[in-house]
C-alpha cells in the first residue's frame, strides 16, 4: 500500500519554509584571480548536464548546514560526516531539477500554494504584501521563489519516478512492528486534573477551614459531582477556569508524595485532599497510560510511515546512482563526490588539432585509366630498356647524348586530348594508346659482319615498325592435284558407311516388299469401266426431273462393276 503523505529526508530538500532563511544571503568572497588577467565572478565547482554548482551555491549551503548543526545540537564528528557529503547532496538535488526539466515537471501549481501557505501563517492580506516583507528583511524573493520551485519540483519527482513504484501489504508493516517494538516503546504517564484549596501552612485555623472545605468538595465528588464544575466553583488554583486541567506527566515529572499518590489510580479515580505548601488538592487521573511497548493499531499510521521510508531511501540512493551514470558530471580538481558511481564515465578534454588539408589529386583527361584498364602501357624505348641486362644498361653507350637518352627512356605519359567520337563498328583512332611491343628473347644468334665477327646490337635503336599487309596482297599458293582413280576404283571416303552384306540385304528386301491381304499387294487391279456411247455432258446441263415425253436417247446406263475376288 502507498501512503498518501509522502515525507522527504531533510537531507535532499533543503529549506522552502523559511522565509529569513540565511541560505539566501550572498557570502562575500574573495574570487581567484584568472590566468588571462582578469577578475573570476563565479567559480564553477561542479557541472551536471545543463546545470552548474558555483563556489557561492556552495558556500551558502555549508553556511545553512553549521547554522542547523547548532541548532539541533550535533557533535563535531556528525557535523564533519555532514560536510562531507554536502557536495553530494548538491549534485543530487541538480540531478533531480534536470529529471524534473525532462519529465515536464514545472510545480508552478504547487509554488502558488505554498506561498498563499506561507502569507496565511505571517498574517499577510495578499502575495504582494509576502513580497514587501522579503525585500523588508533583505531577501530577493525570486530566489526565494526558485529556492521553494526547487524543493517541489524535487519531491514530486521523488514521488513520481520512486515513491509510487515502493508499495508493501499491511502483513510486512505488521512484521516491521514486530522487529522494531523497541522503538514504540512508552513511560507510563497520567493525564491529570485539579482542585486547589490555598491555605498557609502556618495559620492553623485557615488550615483547618481549609481542610473542611477540601473533605466537603471530595464528599460530592463522590456523591457523583462533576469534578470539572467543582473546580470552577470552588478551585483557587490558576487552573480554575479551565476546570483545574494540569496535563500529562510521566513518571518522574512529579514529587514523590503526588506520584505515589496518582500512579496507583486508575482512569476517573481521584485522590483525598494532599496537603502541600500551597494548601490542599485534590488530582484526578483522567487518562492513565500504562509502559511498554504501544499496541499496533495504536501506532499501525506511524509504522507503515516508517517502513515507507526504511524502503524509500535506499530506493532513492539506487535511482541517484543510476542518473549519475546517465548524466555529464564534472568536478573541479579538489572537490570529491561521495555518491559517485563505479560505472560512471568521466568526460577527458584535449587540446583541439584541425585536420590537415587533403592534399588535391590531379584529375587527367584521359578515356582509359591504368588502376583499371591494361591498354595504358610503357613506350617500345622503355621496353627495350627493361630487356637490356643492368651491365649493359649502366654503361655509357658512344655516341648518345645522356639527357636525350634519359628523356627517351621516360614513360610516356597520355595527355589530356579532345574527346573523340567513335562511330559505331569503327575503332578509335586516337584515344587508344600504341600497342606494346613484346620482348623478343636473344638465343644467342648474333649477326655476322664480313669479317666473320659478331655485329654488336645497340639496344637503344628503335626496331624497324611492321607493316601491315593485306589478306588479298598474299602469295597464292597452288592448290594440291587430286589422286587419279583407275577404273575399277572408288573414291573413299572417310565418313561414308561400310558396305553392306548379303545378311542386311536379304532384310532390306524383305521389309521393302509389299504388305496386305494373303501378302500379296503388289498388282493394284484398276477398276474397269464400261464404254460410253453417249455424248458426254455435265451434271448440271441436265433437267433435275426429265419430262415423261423425253425419247430415250437409246443409251442404256451402266451398270456397277462387280468387285473382283480376291485369289486364293
């Protein structure tokens, strides 16, 4: 279950209901000097995301912390543990105000609110009036404004990302009760009531008047009077007109004679006329609160707070630790922060170096590259080169001058040209770099002069270019004679198949023969026909139905064949 109210540890918000708070007060500090030469107006000790901690933030915070350290009366040793963490508390209550910034969380709503709180409990008419009273006592009340925007806007984050995400069953409160008993420990105590008879104790007949009235007033208490009434009418103590209310004392608070006398009572008994130095009085014990532990339904409010927030601050210290890790922390060297995390990434700064410039590659013009074409090659003179041995290469050659040899034997290098257009199923003509000459190797064959030495080839010379010749411009050659075949002879040939023997003509005959009836279809007999001896005419001279008179032309029609037998 969650708890409606949701109380924050003093130590992540910091004061927003004071309106004097001294934590406001700019302190006066001397500023370090800046290696440039002039004056620091804010130290930065800490940055967080889009936020930073000055030295005066920091100051004013420790200052606020001695002032409460005194107040609440802490020892030397929990004032330095407090002064340790003070940094850290800062940086989380920043962590908090840029989660706040990132969920949308304003608090303008509640700022309102808190400060028509605050102008109600000062008395004042309006918020103006709040603002005139800050400026009275030397507060900027912007900074008070943004110092109470800070501590809302903190605890409904608080609230928001942890506290609704704590919840727990009344069985584990219960349980927490019973492990923690001690601390709901209570003294026994009496609420007690008064009637106060003044008398001196050195005037005895005022004391003994004294004494009667006291038995009087206990007589009708008994006989069921109203012991508050009874003590307006007839108490001389200041407690009169309250009906002789005293409070509640603990055991101890009072002097013996009286403790002994009302710790015995129970709740509605009263005791008979004590005498003091005051006269005499009569106690009645209107509430009587036994020690010891408290029962659970008593303080079961007070325990369910408790294990709220037993579990709540180690949730916030976790959900802290996880931001840190998130977040862009930089501290000032000197200054640690206790509730740094393992994983948490320091920024490292170095000194900026701009790029070198790219140096410009030189672009040619040319339709084939060497990185992806092999068309671009070395010149003949360079191929010739390469195939000279290095003996002969290195030595001087007579006769050739040096820088001409050397500008030779160059690669040769396509420069950029015009573009040319290449008509379809022609080759280009000048784009295309010259083709190269393959290396021809040296058996060992010299030529010859007349004198029967060796000629010495120069290898420098370029070689004679070839000439191209047509197809057509070739030496014919005579074709060969075909062989004479004598009579008897055939021409071979060699794809043509073997001849075939007796075996395979005897079945070819036999699968050439006539097939049909009794196996005997070779003599088609034709139909025979019978002479005509009438004139020839067509079908469609003659009448459909011949009249009855037509003499008969005397031809006699022909009768059907008969079908011929077949033989047996």
């Amino acid at each position: 279950m969650t708890l409606r109210l949701l109380r924050i540890p003093a130590a992540f918000v910091f004061g927003t209901m004071l309106l004097a708070s001294s934590s406001l007060a700019l302190s006066q500090n001397v500023a370090p000097q800046s290696p440039y030469g002039g004056t620091t107006v804010q130290d930065i000790i800490a940055r967080i995301n889009d936020r930073i901690i000055t030295r005066s933030d920091y100051d004013r915070a420790l200052k606020e912390l001695d002032q409460e350290s005194r107040q609440h009366g802490d020892s030397m040793q929990q004032t330095a543990e407090a002064h340790k963490d003070l940094l850290r508390n800062l940086i989380d209550q920043q962590l908090w105000l840029s989660k706040g910034k990132e969920l949308g969380i304003t608090g303008d709503t509640e700022l309102i609110k808190r400060l028509d709180e605050i102008r109600k409990q000062y008395n004042l008419e309006t918020l103006e009036d709040l603002e005139k009273a800050a400026k009275q006592q030397g507060v900027s009340y912007e900074d008070f404004k943004a110092n109470i925007r800070n501590g809302i806007v903190t605890q409904l984050v608080m609230r928001q990302q942890v506290g609704n995400r704590i919840q727990f069953t009344p069985g584990e409160a219960e349980r927490y009760y019973e492990q923690h008993k001690q601390d709901y420990q209570q003294t026994e105590s009496v609420h007690l009531v008064e009637i106060l008879i003044s008398a001196s104790p050195g005037d005895q007949a005022k004391l003994a008047a004294a004494k009667t009235k006291a038995d009087d007033i206990e007589t009708r208490l008994h006989a069921g009077g109203d012991f508050a009434q009874l003590a307006r009418s007839f108490s001389d103590g200041t407690t009169a007109s309250e009906g002789g209310e005293l409070g509640t004392y603990h055991r101890g608070d009072l002097s013996s004679v009286l403790e002994e006398k009302t710790f015995p009572l129970k709740t509605g008994e009263f005791t008979a006329p004590i005498l003091t130095r005051q006269g005499y009085i009569i106690l009645k014990v209107v509430q009587h609160i036994p020690g010891g532990a408290k029962p659970y339904k008593e303080v079961m409010q007070d325990v369910e707070e408790a294990y709220y927030m037993s579990r709540m601050e180690p949730a916030i210290r976790d959900y802290l630790t996880k931001m840190r890790e998130e977040a862009f922390i930089q501290l000032k060297p000197g200054f640690a922060d206790t509730g740094a995390s393992a994983k948490q990434t320091t920024p490292i700064f170095s000194a900026y170096t701009p790029p070198a410039p790219k140096k410009k590659k030189k672009v040619e013009r040319t339709r084939f590259r060497e990185s992806t074409h092999a068309f671009r090659q070395k010149s003949r003179e360079t191929t010739a080169v390469a195939a000279v041995p290095a003996e002969t290469a290195a030595a001087p050659v007579k006769g050739v001058d040096k820088k001409k040899h050397d500008k030779k034997t160059d690669v040769a290098s396509e420069k950029p040209g015009k573009k040319e257009k290449i008509r379809f199923g022609m080759k280009p003509r000048g784009t295309l770099p010259a083709a190269a000459v393959a290396p021809v190797e040296d058996a060992g064959a010299v030529p010859e002069t007349a004198t029967g030495t060796p000629e010495p080839i120069n290898p420098l010379e370029p070689a004679a270019p070839d000439h191209k010749t047509r197809f057509s411009s070739r030496a014919r050659l005579p074709k060969p004679a075909k062989p004479t075949l004598q009579p008897d002879q055939q021409p071979t040939d060699a794809l043509a198949p073997a001849a075939a023997d007796a075996a395979e003509v005897a079945d070819r005959q036999t699968q050439s023969g006539p097939l049909g009836l009794a196996g005997d279809t070779a003599s088609k007999k034709k139909k025979k026909h019978s002479a005509t001896t009438g004139d020839k005419s067509r079908l469609a001279d003659k009448n459909k139905k011949p009249a009855a008179s037509t003499p008969d032309s005397g031809a006699t029609p022909e009768a059907p064949a008969a079908a011929p037998l077949p033989k047996q």
